[in-house]
C-alpha cells in the first residue's frame, strides 16, 4: 500500500521534450511508472523517446485515459499548465517547476477550488515516490526501498538525503512526498499526514520542515490531537539569519510563528520526536 | 525586490497615489537645493528595512543649511547592516488622521491579504496583538481583485465609514500593484487623511516577487541596482545565483534551499560558522558550480568551502566536473570539501577521485571536516 500514487496510474509529462522533463521522464519510466504521453503545444503527433506527444492535455487524456501528471515546464508557463491539467481532470499534479511566480501561483490556488478532486504537489518540489511502484517527478529511485516510513518534506534534497540514510539503516518507506519549499504551495503537511495516517502500510512517519510559514505548526496540532503513527520531524534552517523585515504586515499576519524554534517546540509539545540533523532522523525513527 | 520609500512612493504615483512632493538627494548639496525648493522638509535616509527613525535616519530641517548639515551626517550611515546610499528630502503633511493601509501574502491561507486600520501609525504590530479586530481584513479573490462593496465593507469595518469613498479609491489602486507589478507586500503607514479630506500617503513600503521579474524589466532597470549595497550579492545575482551574504568563515555551496540551510545548521553545529548561503538549485551544471565558486573566494574572509550537494535533478557527474574544472580554472588554494551523493554519484564520485579531490558520504563528517581544516 501507499499514498496518492499507484501502479494504476496512468502519468503525463507536461514539458517532455524539455532537457530536465526528458531526462526524468526516462527515469520514471525505468521505475515502472506508467508514463502514457508528454505534452508539447506544437509537438502533438510526434514521440519522444518511445512515448507519444500531445499539444495539449485534453487531447492527451482523450487518447490515453492519464489521470496524473509530472510538470517539467518552464517557470513563466508553468501555473498554467497546472490549471490546464486540473481543468481536464487530472487528480494527482506534481509540479517540479521552481520560480513560479507567487501571485501565480495564488491565482491557481483559488482556481482549484473548483476542482476538489485534483490533488497539488509543489511547486518546487520533487514530486512523489512509492518504492517498487513508480514515481512522478525527480526523486532518485536508486536511495529507496520499500518499506513502513512516510515521508513527507519541503525540501527536497533532504528528502533525498533521509531516504537514503534510512534505507541503508534497513528502514523502507511507503510513499515519499516533497510539497515545495515555495510560500504558496499545494497540498499542505497536515493533508499528506492524514493520508498516511489512513495507510496502513506506513507506521513511521517523517517530517522535514524548513522555516517560513506555519505549515509544521499546524501539523503538530494534528499530531498532537491522536495519532497511530511514529513521527519524527526535522527542521532545517535553525541558523539561518532573520530576513531583513521592512514592513509590518508580514507581523500582523503570522505573529512569531514561522522560526525554527516555534516549529520545534510545536512538535515538542505534541509528543513528536524532533531531530537535529538529518542523520537523527533515522536514529530516532529506528528508536521509536 | 524590496524598493527604498522614493521608488515605492513613485510606483503609487504611478498608480494614481497622490504623495507629498519631495526630492531624491544624492549629495548634501542636492538636499541643500530640495530645501530651497520646497521649503522645510523631513530629510530621510533610504534603507529597503524599518526602524531608520528610531536609529537616527531621518531628521526635520528648516534651511537649506540644515538639509546639507543633515544630509551629510545621514548618507553613508549605517542602518541595521544597511550603508545609506541617499536621502529623500520630502515636505511635511498637515495631518489629521493617520490610518494604516497594507497588503501582504497569508501564507496560511495562501492568499492575498488586504489590512486597513483606523489606528496607523509607529504602534500597528502592537495593535495587531493586543487589538486583533481594530484591523479589518479582506481576502480579494485573486482574478479579479477586490470589488467595490466589498472595499466598502473593509473601510465601515475599520471604522472610517466617513472616508469612505477617498479610502476606497486609494485601496483599489493600491491593490493594482499585484497585478500590474507583482506585488508581495504594500504597506503605507501612516496613510494620512488631511484637514480637507485628501488622502496622502505619508511613507511606503513595496516588495515585488523576484520571480516574477521577467514581467517586469523596466522595473527591475530602474530600480534594481541601488538596492544591491552587498558587493558579493550583487556579483552573484549578475551570475544568476541565489546567494546571501553570511558574517562566518566557511563558504557554503549546496543544492537545494533546504540542504543549503541545513548544511549551515551541520557546520555551526560543527564549531564553525557559515560565510554565505549558496544554493546552485536543481539542474546546476558546470558553469554554475564554477561561478559560485568564483563568488565565494572574493569574500576574504573565506578560510574553506564546503560543497554539499545530493543530486535529485542535478546530475553528479556534471557537479563533479564543474568542480574540477572551477578549483583549476581558479587556482584554489582554499581547503576544499566536497559532499556528493545523488543521481550519477558514483560517475561524480569517481571524477573527483582522479582529480584528487576526496569526496566525504556525510554532510555531517563534511561539516567537522572543513570545520577543522579551516582553523
């Protein structure tokens, strides 16, 4: 078992002839993943690499029944072939693209609304990963291995880094989620965290948090509230300085929420381990 | 971009805000001449951060003589970091009520957030935590921004019914400034109403969206460069990097924001202390690597670097030859630790082997390694 993706899936490729949406769409597929089609405007009727291009979404799902999709497409492009999936009903979008503009990305938040179904990973995330079923987006396939931990990350690098500390401790993963490092973003730590707590494959959980925002915050709550899972979380920019503030808004509107220390002692006060480097993580996890 | 108050005050002007007529000074002299023109006038120092008031940064003069006096004593100050490049010699309001007008992004709830307040003014954070209702909040839907009954009600709300029409004029064009210039942030604070019912805005406060300043280029031309007062920072944004300037000792290069801040967090940890956060992103290829590179060994203060990259969308070969290729081309004396893993890690392993450079598997033994060779 496992979250959000499976092996039904049947996954697009929006910006498949792109040098990064090439390269990975050749990496999901190695895994496994059932990669149908790339969306190209302009490109429709050829194939890339074996696998059939489209010009738009529509016309891909018409053809190949894809209710997923990995976005490699460029920045100024990319909130719009987010609208453009969920507006044809593609349920599961993992968005890869970073620099997305956030006014854009505000505008996609509120158009979602009108499509319930259609779950948003990122952006600026490395999409999903379910160990010995597939994967959309750029998480390296070689660190993991199947297995009872969640996990579920801002940053991706570090979700890279965990998994492999993780597998080589003899701890697989079930699902491996990245939901952006960017302010304005899809899917929230508190919605991936209720998934796996509904999967009963996961038993461990891990938490990788980053400062900025209150996104750990409110996943502590939800832990702390009752919860079946070992969670260990981690927040990495402990000594980061404070940004250089000029204004009062940003204050007014989040208060002192957002610091590493108010992150930590969050999920402190809910009963979840916190780690203080990222090879604790697993030591906590093999402990718990 | 966080814009200096002239350049956030002409971006309203261009939105049809009036402002207080007042002159960019770059030299004693040209506040001297602001004054004769205007008459007196606040001489205020130009910093993208709060708080100039309090440190000294803006003086009230009468006489051309006082504006240079002034003006000399504030150019080339330093205000929380920050070396004051010029002043902005503006004439004083007649005020009779000043209120609080601001926007900003709700990460929360992943919105835009539009505040309006009877009580402006120095105390308005305190206001938002003792006070929480005496700001009135709204959340524009983002197509179409805020509609006319709905600034109404923002401005009964606020208890400045009175102004009703005036502030609600000010407000949706205020509001213009996320669609027509990305912006994050607007604050005018004190937004002040006169005798005669004008509204003015007494200071403002205006970030735009760095990634969206592909829409944006004559913004970006004219205002860009006098905000970069960071040497090193202004190098790397020429060289297209995400770099910010830290007060340690150990250059930091990494992939990824995430792994970059917690590779500061390791080497602190470690005993040391970071000299620059580096983050070359995803898809960082050799001519990245070798141009972060060039960057971080301007700082003389830089005693090693530390590389820590693990590669999702970044390849390690392409790291690895970067590196060799960037240490060569630059002659790198510096202590050199290199953390690798990652797509193609064992390709990118295996060409710093042949190049000499030994590469670490932790970050955190990377860490206590350049820790160490950096004392």
């Amino acid at each position: 078992m496992s979250i959000l993706l499976n092996a039904d899936n049947k996954v697009l490729v929006q910006g498949i002839t792109g040098r990064e949406g090439s390269f990975h769409a050749q990496q999901m597929r190695e895994m496994g993943t059932q990669v149908v089609g790339g969306v190209v405007p302009g490109r429709g009727g050829s194939e890339h690499e074996g696998v059939p291009v489209f010009n738009t979404v529509a016309e891909a799902v018409h053809e190949t029944g894809a209710d997923a999709t990995g976005i490699f497409v460029p920045a100024p492009f990319a909130a719009d072939a987010i609208l453009e999936a969920a507006a044809c009903g593609i349920t599961l979008i993992a968005c890869i693209t970073e620099g997305i503009p956030i006014q854009d990305m505000i505008r996609v938040k509120d158009f979602l609304r009108a499509y319930p179904e259609a779950r948003l990973l990122g952006p600026n995330c490395p999409g999903l990963l379910t160990p010995g079923v597939g994967k959309i987006g750029i998480i390296p396939q070689r660190f993991s291995s199947p297995g009872p931990v969640g996990i579920v990350a801002r940053s991706g690098t570090l979700t890279y880094e965990t998994m492999a500390a993780l597998t080589d401790a003899g701890m697989g993963q079930s699902t491996i989620v990245g939901i952006g490092g960017d302010p304005v973003n899809g899917m929230a730590f508190v919605d991936v965290i209720a998934m796996f707590e509904r999967d009963p494959a996961t038993t461990h959980l891990a938490i990788i948090g980053e400062i900025g925002g209150s996104d750990e915050e409110r996943a502590a709550e939800l832990l702390g509230r009752g919860s079946r899972l070992k969670s260990v979380a981690f927040i990495s920019g402990r000594t980061a300085p404070e940004g250089k503030r000029m204004g009062h808004a940003g204050a007014i509107v989040s208060g002192n929420r957002g610091t590493a220390k108010s992150k930590e002692e969050a999920f402190r006060s809910a009963g979840v381990a916190v780690a203080e480097t990222t090879d604790q993580i697993v030591e906590l996890l093999t402990k718990a | 971009m966080k814009l200096l108050e002239y350049q956030a005050k002409e971006v309203l002007a261009s939105l049809g805000i009036e402002i207080p007529a007042g002159r960019v000074a770059h030299t004693p002299e040209e506040a001297e001449s602001a004054c004769r023109e205007l008459g007196p006038v606040a001489v205020k120092a130009q910093v993208p951060v709060g708080g100039r008031g309090k440190a000294g940064g803006i003086a009230v003069v009468e006489t051309p003589e006082a504006a240079h006096a002034a003006a000399q004593r504030i150019i080339g100050m330093d205000i929380k970091g920050f070396k004051v490049p010029l002043v902005y010699c503006e004439t004083a309001l007649e005020i009779a009520r000043e209120v609080y007008l601001g926007f900003t992004v709700d990460r929360d709830a992943r919105a835009n957030i539009l505040m309006l307040s009877a009580r402006g003014g120095m105390d308005i954070e305190q206001v938002a935590e003792e006070a929480p209702e005496a700001i009135a909040r709204l959340y524009p839907n983002p197509w179409r921004g805020p509609l006319d009954f709905e600034l109404t009600q923002l401005v009964f709300e606020s208890g400045l019914g009175e102004h009703a029409r005036a502030l609600t004029a000010v407000i949706k064009k205020l509001y213009r400034a996320i669609p027509d210039f990305d912006a994050l942030t607007a604050e005018i604070n004190p937004l002040v109403i006169t005798e005669e019912g004008k509204v003015i805005a007494g200071d403002a406060k205006l970030e735009t969206d760095e990634n969206a300043d592909f829409r944006h280029r004559d913004l970006v031309e004219q205002y860009g460069a006098i905000l970069e007062t960071d040497e090193l920072e202004a190098e790397a944004k020429r060289r297209r990097l995400t770099y910010v300037s830290l007060d340690g000792e150990i250059g930091i290069i990494g992939n990824g924001a995430g792994l970059c801040m917690g590779t500061l967090d390791l080497v602190q940890r470690a005993g040391g202390k970071a000299a620059n956060f580096c983050d070359i992103g995803g898809g960082a290829r050799a001519e990245v690597v070798q141009n972060a590179m060039d960057v971080i060994i301007m700082n003389p203060r830089v005693k090693g670097i530390l590389i820590n990259v693990f590669g999702g969308i970044t390849r390690g070969d392409e790291v690895a030859r970067g590196l060799v290729q960037a240490r060569d081309n630059l002659q790198l004396k510096l202590p050199l630790v290199v953390r690798l893993s990652g797509t193609n890690q064992e390709e990118g392993r295996e060409i710093l082997k042949q190049n000499g450079i030994e590469p670490g598997t932790s970050a955190w033994e990377a860490a206590q390694k350049i820790v160490a060779m950096a004392q």
